[in-house]
C-alpha cells in the first residue's frame, strides 16, 4: 500500500472513530502500513516492518516555537539538531511482526548532549540484552523513550502498549496525541523540549497489568534514564509510574495532588494520556478527569517556573 493511501486511510479511520463508526477489520499489513503512516514511517508491504524512510515526523519534534523559558537555551538548541538515533552495541532481541516476519528494533530518537548520548547508547544496548522479568521473552521490541536529553520536563507512562511495541516509540496512538497536545497547547511547550519514557520497557502480553517482579526489575533503568537527563520536574502519567516514583503503594487518587522526589526531579503523579482519551470517547471533554489532570499540569507547571 502507498504511504500515502495508507495515510489517507488512517486519517479517514480516525474520523470514523470519532464518529462513533465501529473499526473493520484490517490485514496486518494493512495495519501495519498504516500505523506506520501514523508514525510518518513508509512501510514495506512484505514485510509489514518499516523501511527506513521518514517522511513526516511526528508533532513531538517539530521544530521549537519558543523556549520553555530564558534559562533554557541549550535545550532550545539541542531541539532543532536532527534526533540521532542509537545503535546498540548488544544485539538486539528479535522482535516479530504481526506478519510473523522478524521485525529490527526501533532506535530511539534522541538530542542533546554527547555525553547523555553515550550513556543512554550503553542503556539502550542493556535494555535490548535484558531478560530480567518474564516480559522480556514475550516481548516484539523494547521501547527505550525518545526526545531531548536536556529537557528539564519528562514523562513516564505505566508501560508500551500494543502500537508503542510496534513502532518502538513511546506515547503513540491517540494517547500520545493527547499528551502532545498537552504539552504543546496546554503547557506551550514545544514538544520537541520534553523526553518521553515509560517505567517498563517491554510490553505486558495484552497490555495486562503489569506484576510487582517486573516494575523493581525495571525501576533501575528508568532510575538511570532520570540520572542522565536531569529533568527538574518528571509527570508520573499513570498509576504504576506514579506508585516507583513515589514509593508508595497506593491509588493514584492518593498520589496526585502531593510532590515526591526522584533524584532532584520533582514527581507529580497524574492520570496516563491513553486513561484520559477513553475517559473523553465516554463523558466528552472537558470531563472530572479532563480537570483534574489539568490541575496536575498546572502543578507540573509551577515546578518548572520555581526549579
Ligand atoms: S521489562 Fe525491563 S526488566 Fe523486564 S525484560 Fe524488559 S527491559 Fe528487562
């Protein structure tokens, strides 16, 4: 299928879905090329995996409007320099598509400083060699996180889901397009100022939730990911995230509204971006979620304009 009829295709599948219009069913090709148009990736039909090309990138990306604030100019920067994807060093696992053909791993698309870049190259690289938990025997592809390195704002999610896993990118699909929206019309922030991860790197099989074991086998990594970026304030955009990050077992209902700590980073626990999407398609926007995420935001906010 042509990227640019898979484009159309998807864009007319989101209206439908807007619309209330219930999904056909797709081949995996099919969905494959048009997730992937989704991901601005052209497709080989063959294969259903990505070519390579690219030939338009996500918002998350686009080139800055204006910085965050004045004291932000290395990271304004690092925004507009092309995001350098890593090779790992380790040999990826092998991930398979949904055409049951081998699908390569996805590297994460990154800028800023050399020195983050090397280290997040060695994260990379354990990550894709890890078989710590159980979720690494049945995963496609690891999502490592993409974005700048020096961005003072970062946001966890619980875990990848079923398009994260197959594009390799983290906050894809319409939840992702919420949090862009948020950070961009909400935060006006541009997009490509921010880093994007998730506590777990390897999908839960039917995106269940996921197990004690395997959070602690994955806290580390995301632990080492905050290390190096050095975000002044972290969004723990769902509960799971929210409950590592504050040490605190508890509902997210507990942990939002309060400030916890990892590392320098100030943690504000809120609702996941795809939690808040469903939330809409089922009472609209502008829903108690919608506010009360909101009031999150603005404390993210606050953060970012004391630290
Ligand atoms: S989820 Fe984390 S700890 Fe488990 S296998 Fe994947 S990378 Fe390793």
């Amino acid at each position: 299928m042509p990227a640019s009829l898979a484009a159309q295709l998807y864009a007319r599948l989101s209206l439908d879905r807007r619309l209330g219009v219930k999904f056909i069913a797709l081949a995996p090709a099919t969905r494959a090329a048009w997730l992937a148009a989704a991901a601005g990736k052209k497709i080989d039909k063959k294969i259903g995996a990505e070519t390579g090309a690219k030939k338009n990138d996500r918002k998350i990306f686009a080139a800055p409007r204006a910085p965050v604030n004045s004291d932000a100019p290395a990271s304004a920067a690092a925004a507009t320099a092309t995001p350098a994807p890593l090779s790992p060093t380790a040999a990826p696992s092998p991930p398979i598509s949904p055409t049951g053909e081998p699908l390569r791993q996805t590297e994460p698309r990154l800028t800023g400083d050399a020195e983050k870049l090397a280290a997040c190259r060695a994260q990379f690289a354990e990550i894709c060699a890890c078989r710590a938990c159980a979720l690494g025997a049945s995963r496609r592809q690891v999502v490592f996180g993409e974005g700048n390195l020096d961005a003072r704002l970062m946001f966890v999610g619980d875990y990848p889901g079923k398009d994260e896993e197959f594009v390799g990118r983290p906050f894809v699909g319409n939840g992702g397009q919420l949090l862009t929206d948020i950070v961009e019309k909400g935060m006006k922030i541009p997009a490509g100022e921010v880093f994007l991860t998730t506590l777990v790197k390897c999908r839960p099989p039917g995106n269940r939730p996921l197990k004690p074991d395997e959070s602690a086998a994955c806290e580390q990594f995301l632990r080492r990911q905050i290390a190096t970026v050095k975000p002044r304030v972290v969004v723990a955009a769902g509960q799971t995230a929210g409950q590592i990050l504050s040490g605190r077992q508890e509902e997210i209902a507990a942990l939002r509204g309060q400030n916890f700590k990892a590392g320098e980073a100030t943690v504000v626990v809120t609702y996941s971006p795809v939690f808040l999407w469903q939330m809409r398609r089922k009472y609209g926007r502008g829903n108690d979620y919608d506010r009360q995420t909101w009031a999150d935001i603005q404390r993210a906010l606050r953060e970012l304009e004391t630290s």
